[in-house]
C-alpha cells in the first residue's frame, strides 16, 4: 500500500502494530434475503489485520463470522447473501471492485482460507497430490513433476505422515485430521500474505485440534504470514492471538489486544464470554453460561442487540443502538452502560 493510501484508510483506534494493515475491511454490510425480504447478518464491520499477526474474531454460533470470511474471499452464496456496503482493501486494493479473474488470481496466491468441515470440501475423485498440484498450475507454470515436489514438500511441512505416500491416497482413506492437514497444505502451498481460517479445528477429535492447531501456528510464524484466526473457543484466543475482535450478531462488540480483553474485557458480552470459560470460572467453581441465544437477522432487536440476554441493561439499551466508541482509556467497545469485570 502506498502512503498516501495508507492514511485514507481510517484505521481502527484499538492499540494496533506500526505500519499500515495487510487487510481493511471498512464498514462491510452483508445481507441475507429470504422470502423477498433482506435482513443485515453482517453489519457496520471493520477490521485490520497487519503484516504478521493473527488477529482472532470470536463470538458464538450465529454471530457472522462465517459470512465476514466470506465476504473477504467473495465466496459468499449470492443470492441470497449479498455484500451491499464497504471495501475490503488489500494491500490498498478493494477486492470488491477486482473483476472475477482478478479475484481468481488472488486467492490460494496471496489470501486463502481454510474452512471448518474437510470432509465437504475435498473432492473425492481426486488423489490429495491431484488437488494440491491444480492448485499450483491454475497459478504458477510448472510441470506437473515440480508441482508433484511442491506438494510432497508442503504435506510434510504440515505434518501429513508419510507425505509421499499419501500423494496418491483419496480423501475417504484419511482421518478427519488428515483432511485436514490436506486442507491447510492447499491454503499454504503458495505462500500467501495472509490466511483466513475459519474455525479449522472444530469439527476434529479434540486430541488432534491442539496439534493442529500448533502446526498451523508454526508455519505461520515461518512464513511471516498474516492470520485471521475464526473460533468460539476463547481458550485458544487466549494462547495464539495478538489481537482480538469479538462479534455479536452481526456486529463487532469490542476489539483489543489479547492480554488487555482477558485482563479487563469491557463489553458484557465479552464478559459473558470470559466468565463461561474454565480457568476464568475457577474460583467460583462452576461456569457461569450466557442466557439466552443469538438472535436470528430477522428478529434483531432494535436498540442494543445484547440487551436481552445483558443483566447490566437500562432503559437506553433497548430504544438506542450503541456505536462502537472509544472510552477515555482507549479501550473500544459498543456498549452504553459497561460495568467493572469480576470473574
Ligand atoms: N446461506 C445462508 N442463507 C441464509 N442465512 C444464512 C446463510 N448463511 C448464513 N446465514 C445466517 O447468517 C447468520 C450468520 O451466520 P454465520 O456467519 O454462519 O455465523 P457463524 O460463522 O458466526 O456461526 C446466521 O443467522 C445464519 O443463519
Ligand atoms: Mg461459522
């Protein structure tokens, strides 16, 4: 990006790395329309992402965060989800505006994202070196020999075992964790700048979520590489992100550095979030859940959208929609009435 563009950007006031971001995502709205009328399920999102860190976006089931991923790769299901505000700025360039060959390009190359369920989205015809090396030669002009190499190599980087063996096994003869490892090779084998992965452990045994999560947090240290890391799981917010934005349907509700949202989390959602998870819970010797879901895009209620499940509510909180704002101590949240954290 180059300066200039670089201060047209407005960047997000939380404490945030030097420099100027990788990835602005400024004012995205999405939509979803379903019998003939649009609800937002994205809205008013923002969000920075600089050389080299992860940034975590965290909240529950429901919350968006699948739709904001898609959104930035344009991979959104359209109709009947639909991006209708904002720019998604890479390296200073709107994706919104690439054409679709543009876009084409762009992605495996320089974003690539990984997504929750391996089992759906590997083809099964197809041998794991097959897909590895069309991803290469749909990029890069190499014999299919190098691209063969390529992917020996990167399997291995991603801990595949017997990385050789397996070019030539189809996806129903690996483990979930297998699939995946082949999914994380796919998004890694061309180097891009930044990768999106959504919720990558989830749907595995938790015994393999931890190493492969590790591995994937190796190759990103190595390779400079920037990372928006989706999860519900704060526990692993807490180990692997520098910076963290959660959302709440459809909105982001607060956003800071890791240690200051764990230390002194500020929205009550955010709160809400810490205080369900075990280590915070210990001392009182139970997790305490949030009440109350999610609301669904058609049901939002009209002021703050957490009013209902908040204990800290009044009267403003359910006719007003609160801003994300900036407190004196630079902390920033969408929240009228925030109160002290006791875990
Ligand atoms: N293809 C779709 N059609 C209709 N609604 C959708 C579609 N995809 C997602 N939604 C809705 O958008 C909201 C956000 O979904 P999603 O981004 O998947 O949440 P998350 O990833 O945080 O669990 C949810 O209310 C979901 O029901
Ligand atoms: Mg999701």
């Amino acid at each position: 990006m180059t300066a200039s563009a670089a201060r047209s950007v407005e960047t997000a006031s939380a404490p945030a790395p030097d420099g100027s971001p990788l990835l602005s995502v400024r004012g995205l709205r999405t939509t979803v329309t379903t019998g003939g009328e649009t609800f937002d399920v994205v809205r008013d999102l923002s969000l920075d992402i600089y050389p080299n860190e992860i940034m975590c976006l965290v909240g529950e089931s429901g919350c968006g965060k699948s739709i904001t991923a898609l959104s930035i790769m344009r991979l959104l299901p359209t109709p009947p989800v639909r991006v209708r505000e904002g720019e998604i700025l890479f390296k200073g360039r709107d994706l919104l505006r690439l054409k679709n060959r543009r876009m084409r390009r762009l992605r495996s190359d320089s974003i690539s994202m990984i997504f929750q369920d391996p089992l759906t989205s590997l083809d099964p015809v197809f041998t794991v070196g097959d897909v590895i090396a069309e991803v290469i030669r749909s990029h890069r002009k190499v014999k299919g020999s190098e691209a063969r190499r390529m992917a020996g190599e990167v399997l291995t980087k991603v801990g595949l075992p017997d990385p050789i063996t397996r070019l030539d096994s189809y996806p129903h003869e690996l483990s979930g964790g297998m699939r995946q490892r082949v999914m994380i090779a796919m998004a890694l084998v061309l180097d891009p700048d930044i990768l999106i992965a959504d919720e990558p452990t989830t749907a595995l045994d938790v015994t393999v979520q931890a190493q492969i999560l590790d591995q994937l947090i190796n190759e990103q240290r190595r390779r400079n590489m920037s990372m928006l890391l989706i999860t519900h799981d704060l526990a692993v917010v807490a180990a692997v992100a520098d910076r963290v934005a959660v959302m709440y349907a459809g909105e982001i509700v607060e956003e800071a550095p890791v240690d200051e949202l764990f230390e002194n989390p500020r929205h009550p959602y955010t709160q809400g979030l810490l205080r369900a998870l075990p280590q915070v819970s210990i001392k009182r010797e139970r997790l305490v859940p949030i009440p109350g879901l999610v609301p669904p895009p058609q049901l939002m209620p009209p002021g703050c959208r957490f009013a209902p499940r908040c204990s800290y509510a009044v009267d403003r909180c359910w006719t007003e929609h609160p801003e994300l704002a900036d407190d004196p101590e630079g902390r920033t949240f969408r929240c009228f009435n925030p109160q002290p954290f006791t875990a």
